[in-house]
C-alpha cells in the first residue's frame, strides 16, 4: 500500500524549486487551512484581529518555507508555525485567559491545612532553596520576587539583557520548585 502524498506538500517542494505558480497555488490552498485554525484558536481574540494573525502566519511561512525538510510531512510543520504566531499575538495584545478555577479543583493538589508554615517557616524555606541555586539565579529571584523590584533595575545592575533576566527568573523559579518538590517527606 503507497501513502499518496499532501498536495500542499508538493507544491511547496516545487515552489521551493523557484516554481512561482506552485508557490501561488500553494497559498492560496493554505489560506483557508491557516485562516481556521486561527479561528478555533483565537477565539477569546476580537474576530477582526483573526486576519492580522492569519497575515502573520503567511508571511512566516514565506520566510520560514526554507526551513521545512520536505522528508518529513508539512502540517505538523504549517500547524506549529500557526501556533506560535497564534501565542505570539496573545503576547502582544496582553490577552489573557481566564479559566474558572472551578474546572481544575479536582486536579490541584489540596493545601495540606494540618502544617501550616508560619512566616518564619517559609522564609527560611525560600533561604534554604534560593542557597541550592547559582549566585546569579539567586539574585535574580530575590531582586524580583522577594524585593520587587522592576525588571529593567535589575537587568541594568546585573548588565544582562531584559529577555535573558526573564529567562533566568523562569528556569530558577522552575528550579526552585523542584527542590521544594524533592525536600517534601
């Protein structure tokens, strides 16, 4: 039994053999494929914002399209530059999601009410896991978390750019969670 092969999958090969009209075609095949996608993944987006997205997501195929290993199929490929263009635009209009927390009760660990931690407790918690991580990493989640203090102080006092400090602060806190996971009895 042969597999046939995606139509969109073929164009694209032959538009990135400089075949201009497969190029065309293939666009014009993928439009309402991206354009439905963006639908039922941006719905709490306003609809008008829908197209900027869809715009989004056919201009980084076209620069992208170079990327694309025609050994391996072309939707995962197509859907995964869709999804980031769809995450990106949420990032940038500062949408955010909002779930009822109702929906999750049944999958969030409950709060272990019989030990409370008195304040004491849990800065010497904090103390204990911020000693486990490097210096720097430590700096960074006592300058923002602990001390609140804004992002650019930080960045500037530590010489180190704003998206590698945000970086920093995720994988030290990612860090921290694990160890508070691993010290549990």
């Amino acid at each position: 039994m042969q597999l046939t092969e995606d139509p969109l999958a073929t164009l694209l090969k032959a538009a990135n053999a400089d075949d201009r009209q497969a190029y065309a075609r293939f666009l014009h095949a993928v439009t309402p494929i991206v354009r439905g996608i963006v639908r039922a993944r941006s719905r709490t987006l306003p609809p008008d914002q829908h197209e900027d997205i869809v715009q989004d997501v056919l201009l980084g195929i076209h620069l992208k399209r170079h990327t694309w290993d025609a050994a391996h199929p072309l939707r995962p490929w197509l859907y995964a530059i869709t999804r980031y263009k769809i995450i990106d635009a949420y990032r940038k209009r500062g949408a955010a999601v909002h779930l009822p927390i109702e929906d999750y009760s049944d999958v969030l660990p409950a709060e272990d009410i019989a030990s409370p931690l008195t304040a004491r407790d849990d800065r010497a918690e904090v103390d204990h896991l911020l000693g486990q991580l490097d210096p720097r990493s430590a700096e960074v989640v006592r300058a923002l978390a602990l001390r609140d203090e804004t992002q650019a102080d930080v960045s500037a006092r530590l010489q180190i750019s704003p998206a590698n400090l945000r970086v920093t602060f995720h994988r030290a806190m990612k860090r921290m969670a694990a160890l508070g996971r691993r010290d549990q009895p």
